[in-house]
C-alpha cells in the first residue's frame, strides 16, 4: 500500500474498503505501550491506504 507506485484497479476498490482494520488497532495497541516508531508508521500505512482510496474513487465521503 504504501508504495507510491503501487496502482490499483477500480475493480480493486471493494478489497480496499474490506481492508482489516489492523493498523488502526495496531496504532492503538503502540500508542499504548509507548511504541511511538510503530504509531508513524501505522498511521503512514493509514494515510496511504486512504490516498489509494481516493485515487480509485475520488467521490467525496
């Protein structure tokens, strides 16, 4: 995901919205115990999900 060359297909968009909500439970359980390397770099994974997001569909929600 995080790969700034990665491009997906449209018909793609229905896995990425099923994506399991791991890095945002992951950014809650670092936060936590005070990994704060591994929050950054959930919360990158979760901006980027989200950038590929809005590429395939740039409809706001």
């Amino acid at each position: 995901m995080r790969c700034p060359f990665l491009r997906l297909d449209r018909a793609q968009l229905p896995r990425l919205n099923d994506t399991p909500p791991t890095p945002v439970t992951g950014s809650i359980s670092a936060r936590d115990k005070q990994w704060l390397g591994e929050v950054d770099a959930l919360q990158q994974t979760l901006r980027h999900i989200d950038t590929k997001r809005r590429q395939l569909d740039p409809a706001p929600r």
